[in-house]
C-alpha cells in the first residue's frame, strides 16, 4: 500500500520544538515528535540560543518520522511558525552573535516608552504598524541592544525573528512572512512593507532583514542538502515561508479569507490571547493589528494574568485547580505579573468584596472570574476593531473559538461559557499551531489556500460544541466596576 503524502508543521515555542505529521490529503495527525528548549535568565531577561531551537527540530522530526513509521520520502513539504517577537542577531556565516532576547524578556520596557514618544505616541505607531511598542515588541528589543552590548549591534549582518531563523536554515534563504513580520515594529501594516522612517529611527538597515513574502504559505524555496541529512528527509521537498504561533493557530482553526472571519477565538494558557481574522485593518491602541499569514488581517489582544496566575490562588488557597464555584460578592483581580491589558504594567492582584460566609472555593471562583472578565472585555475590544458591535445580537451568536491549556479545564470553560453568554467551540485538535503550519506546507507543496485546505480539514462533529447559557451579568458588571474604579489608586501601587 503506498504511503500517503505528509507534510510536517513546527511548531517552535518557547520551551519545545513539536513536529506534526499531517496527512496532505485529510488532514490526519499521524504524530507528533517533541523536543525541549532551554530558557535562561532572570530579574526580567529571557534568552536562549537559536542553535537549541534548531536542534530541537532536528531532534522533533527525527522523533516524529520514527513515530509515525513512515519513509522519509513520504514528506513532501515543511514550514516553521515560530514563538513571535524574539530578536536574533547573526553573524556573516548566518551564526547567532549571542543568546536570542524572546517576546517575554522585559528589559526593554524603557526602550518601548521612548520609542513610542520618538514617533508621536501610542496613535502614531498604531497607525503605521497597527501596534504600540511594549517590551515584548521586537523593535524594542532591538533598541535595548544597541544601548546595552553596542559590539554585538555593530557586528550584526542579519536580524532575523524566531521562525525566519529556521526557515533560513531549511531552505537557505532570508525570507519572512507579513504575519510574524507584523509583530517586529518596522513592518508596515498600511504599506506592507517595512516602514522606511522607521528603520531609521532604530538605525537599522533594511538589507539586514529577510525578504517579505507574499504569505505564510509561499514556497520559498526547496529543503538544501544539508538541512535534508541534518533532518533525515529528501532534499528538494517544498519549504513554505512560514509565520508566527498565532498566525499559524489562525490558520488550524480555520480562520482567514477562505474560511471563518471576524469570528473570535480565545486561548487560554499561561497569558489570555484573543484574535480573529478580519477583512478590517484594526486601528485601536489597546490591540496589536497585525497581519494574518493569508493576506488577511489579525487583531489581537493579550492578557498577562491567566491560567498561572489563577493556579497560584489555588496554591495559596490549599486547593485544586477544578475545586471552585463562582465567587459570590468577593472580586479577586489575579493581576499578580502587572497587566498588559488594560496596561497597567506596575499592577498586583486586588481582592475586595469579602464577607463573613465567603468560602475558599469561592475566593478561587473569583480569581477564575476576574482573569476571564479581562481578557472577555479585550474581546469585545476587539470586535469593535474589526467594525462590529459586539453586543448586537448576531455578533453576540458567534461561537466563540476556545483553545489552550485551560480550554481542557472544566472550570475555566464553565467560567468563559456562563460570562461570554456565547455558544463555544473546544476544538479536538490539541496541536493547532504546528496543523496550521502544516497547511502552510501542505499549500506550498501542492498548491490551495493553507486556511481552505484547513478547514477541509476538519471532521465534521469532532469538536465539542456547547450551547449558549445566559449570561452572568450581575458578575460581569461587578468585576468590571471594581476593574474601572480601582485601576488607578490600587492597582498601580504608591
């Protein structure tokens, strides 16, 4: 029986390397190979070596191929999406000068704030880029290289992010994609291009950075001979251009101009992650606007407090993270890392509201609470980005898409559906990162649109779907007007 064609989505995040064997044809996970990353640091730096990751997926393929029980000769395409916003700095010989800053190394926070004011403030930036600098913004990072180790900034002949760092190793070519480009702070969103004045604003020169490709999806070139025995594949097979984690999870989900649009999807791990694709370039301040990997756009909002801030009330409470109910009178804003939105970045967690009879269960139901009521308020943010009003009736129906970690909990799904009043839709597919890069592949090597190819992809009646119940109002409104009341003289600190 011949082997059917597969191709292999990475997914490279920030701790491990997962390779996904996809089925081209039906879109079946045949395995998955796995390798870990190493993350050094402290007191606000993340670094690690680009060469990990690269070995991470040699190792994760190699893992994966053996798994499946495949020949090599079966994979015919590969593409990479890659953890956004790290900065990578390589020498002549495409060798990183030093340990990669990654998206949650948070030195650079100044930098941002003076980066955002050097252009005109938060309304300027949006308007070119479609987001404002923050420390994880790799522009930033940027910035806090040439002022901190100014040899390695004047040795540089390439800056790369995370995924074009890999592909470059696959297919031997610089190249990028819109989606994770979107995310650097000299991409342009309204020109599709990287932004001139912003270069020289950084001092950095545009002939250090990889060609931008149409999409995600565009075959940029063919896997070279040396990246073919590192990996144990044919050399020759297609190399998609690749994109960033969230771009990538778009397309598994089936989100984008072939598929679902303004239509949310909602993560939950250890930040809370809000996105859909849209039609509509987003111009809020309090959103990143970027682009998608179809051509499309993909407006986000991020939350800094989710899954782990709401396991450390359990810890301290002395029960399990399932072991809630919803919390009664008491208000509990787990705001224990700062917040990124609403951007209150010098934030710790509030408790309020408690009585004589509020039990512990009840104060973790709070915690649940308080983290889902921010990022669901992000949500409606959101919609409103992309031209619509999210307390109209339509817009209110639309399934709202919830993936991660907590998407497996039934206590964060439970605290989503009854706050959201919303239908959801937990999807089967754990991996939805590396099966969107596999569309990408998929759609380098054979041709269709990767988002298309996607949701053919999907079997019909394999995700949960669970009505809508009414909403938790009486919640909502009390945790948003703490959230109003209390954002500056209590969360901000002296």
């Amino acid at each position: 029986m011949p082997s059917p064609a597969v191709v292999i989505g990475v997914d490279s995040s920030t701790q491990s390397t997962k390779a996904a064997f996809i089925d081209a044809a039906t879109g079946e996970q045949l395995a998955v190979g796995r390798a870990p990353h190493v993350v050094t640091g402290e007191a606000g730096a993340r670094e690690s070596d680009p060469e990990i990751w690269w070995r991470a997926l040699c190792e994760a393929v190699a893992d994966g191929l053996k798994a499946s029980g495949l020949p090599a000769r079966a994979v015919t395409g590969i593409a990479v999406a890659g953890q956004q916003h790290g900065l990578v700095v390589l020498d002549g010989a495409g060798r990183p000068l030093r340990p990669a800053l990654l998206w949650n190394d948070t030195r650079s926070a100044p930098q941002a704030a003076a980066l955002t004011d050097a252009l005109g403030g938060p309304g300027a930036w949006t308007e070119r880029t479609g987001s404002v600098p923050v420390a994880s913004i790799t522009a930033s990072k940027w910035q806090w290289l040439r002022e901190n180790d100014p040899a390695s900034a004047a040795d540089v002949a390439g800056v790369r992010l995370p995924h074009d760092f890999l592909t470059e190793r696959l297919a031997g070519v610089a190249v990028t994609d819109p989606g994770d480009a979107s995310g650097s702070g000299w991409y342009s969103t309204a020109t599709g291009a990287y932004d001139p004045e912003l270069l020289e604003l950084l001092g950095l020169d545009a002939a250090l950075l990889p060609e931008v490709a149409p999409t995600g999806a565009a075959r940029i070139g063919t896997l070279t001979g040396p990246a073919a025995e590192a990996l144990g594949l044919p050399a020759g097979i297609a190399v998609a251009a690749g994109t960033g984690d969230n771009m990538s999870a778009a397309v598994g989900l089936g989100l984008g101009g072939a598929g679902l649009l303004d239509h949310p999807a909602l993560s939950l791990g250890t930040s809370g992650t809000v996105f859909a694709a849209s039609r509509t370039r987003p111009a809020s301040t309090a959103l990143n606007g970027f682009a998608a990997a179809d051509g499309t756009y993909l407006p986000l909002a991020c939350t800094l407090n989710c899954t782990l801030a709401v396991d450390k009330v359990a810890s301290l409470l002395g029960l399990d993270r399932e072991d809630a109910e919803p919390g009664g009178e008491a208000v509990l804003l787990p705001y224990l890392d700062g917040e990124r939105t609403p951007d209150l970045p010098t934030a710790s967690g509030l408790l309020t509201g408690l009585r004589h009879d509020t039990t512990r269960r009840q104060l973790l139901g709070a915690a649940y609470e308080g983290a889902a009521v921010t990022v669901l308020r992000a949500m409606d943010e959101l919609l409103a980005a992309c031209g619509l009003d999210p307390r109209a009736p339509e817009v209110a129906a639309r399934p709202l898409r919830l993936i991660g970690g907590g998407a497996r909990g039934r206590m964060w799904v439970e605290t989503v559906r009854r706050l959201s009043g919303r239908p959801l839709v937990v999807p089967e597919s754990g991996e939805l990162v590396a099966l969107g890069a596999a569309a990408l592949a998929a759609s380098a090597a054979g041709g269709g649109d990767p988002v298309a190819l996607a949701a053919a992809w999907q079997k019909s009646g394999t995700d949960r779907q669970l009505p809508p119940l009414e909403r938790d109002l009486e919640t909502w409104e009390r945790v948003s007007y703490v959230l109003g009341r209390a954002s500056e003289p209590l969360l901000t600190g002296p």
